[in-house]
C-alpha cells in the first residue's frame, strides 16, 4: 500500500501547516491563523473518512493522525492559552488527558502488548469540541465577537467530554489489562 496515498498526504499537511500557524500567532496574523486552523481541521475531518472509504489505511496513517490531531491541538492550546485566551484549567485538562492515554497505551503495550488504539465515540467528539473551541477563540479575536455564553458553553462542553473521554480510556485500558490477566492465568 502506498504510503503517499491521498488520505496520508491530508495527514502531512496538517503537520506541515503547524509550524506556519505558530508563526502567524506568534506574528499576530490572526486571521491567517483562523484560516490554517480551519484548513487543519479539515484534513483532520477527511483524511480517516477518505481511507476507510477508498480502502486506503496504512499503519503510517493510523500512526500519525491521531498524532498530528494531538500535536496541533496541544500546540495550539498552549499558544491560546499563553495569551491568555484560554484558562489554565483548560489547557491542564487537555494536555492531562492526552498524557493520562498515552502513558496507558504505553502500558498496554509493555505489559500485554496491545498497539491497537480504538478511538472512542467520545475521543472524536472531545476533539472535535476542541477544534470547535480553538475556531471560536479565534473567530472572536478577529471578529472581535464577546459572546460569554457562547464562549462558556463550548469550553465547559469541550471540558466535559475531555474529562469523559480520558476517564472512559482508562476504563477500556484497565478492562483490556484486565481480560489480559484473567485468560493469562487460566
């Protein structure tokens, strides 16, 4: 399987639009940043969807999409929140979230050997709400759009089913450790 096909190619992009989003940040280009963002999340929405549907999976794909959705979420998280555009509690839900699945997946793989990462229903919808929440920071400061209810219900929504999510990861690593120990002792 060709490892340049289409759905990989989206992948990569994204990865490559990460360092030209900091930039714009970091250049007060906001509005190229709400732009690259978008275009991002976007590949992020297709490049899964295009490989199931064209028969197109690779183990590369599978390996770096949910990476390349953690680098620029992550990344843009913390750059939110250093200008203080975000709160610390949500930048700390998020990154300990990722860190709590990947320290749990390690697990999985040194103790029972288990490299297979099913995401959850509620994974991709707390990543999406995370998508979601970074477009309206932006969209806000470019359009200069103050809408606290708006605002509070996404973060505490993206909040919510990143806590869920974590939590429900935790659930199906102990469950999978568990399934492990039980036919290993049988």
């Amino acid at each position: 399987m060709n490892i340049l096909n289409f759905p990989n190619t989206l992948t990569f992009i994204r990865i490559l639009i990460i360092p030209f989003f900091i930039s714009c940040l970091l250049n007060e280009k906001y509005f190229y940043a709400l732009i690259l963002f978008v275009i991002a999340a976007m590949t992020d929405l297709f490049d899964g969807l295009l490989a199931r549907l064209t028969n197109q999976k690779t183990k590369i794909g599978a390996f770096l999409d949910p990476l390349a959705d953690k680098i620029l979420l992550v990344t843009a998280f913390i750059f939110l929140n250093t200008y203080d555009w975000l709160p610390d509690w949500i930048l700390i839900t998020v990154i300990s979230r990722d860190f709590i699945v990947v320290i749990g997946w390690c697990l999985l793989v040194i103790l029972i050997q288990n490299k297979k990462v099913e995401p959850s229903l509620a994974g991709k919808l707390a990543n999406a709400l995370q998508a979601i929440l970074i477009i309206y920071v932006l969209f806000s400061i470019n359009f200069k759009i103050e809408d606290t209810i708006i605002a509070y219900s996404i973060l505490f929504l993206t909040a919510f089913f990143t806590v869920f999510s974590g939590v429900q990861y935790i659930y199906k690593g102990y469950k999978r450790l568990y399934e492990r120990v039980v036919k290993y002792n049988s």
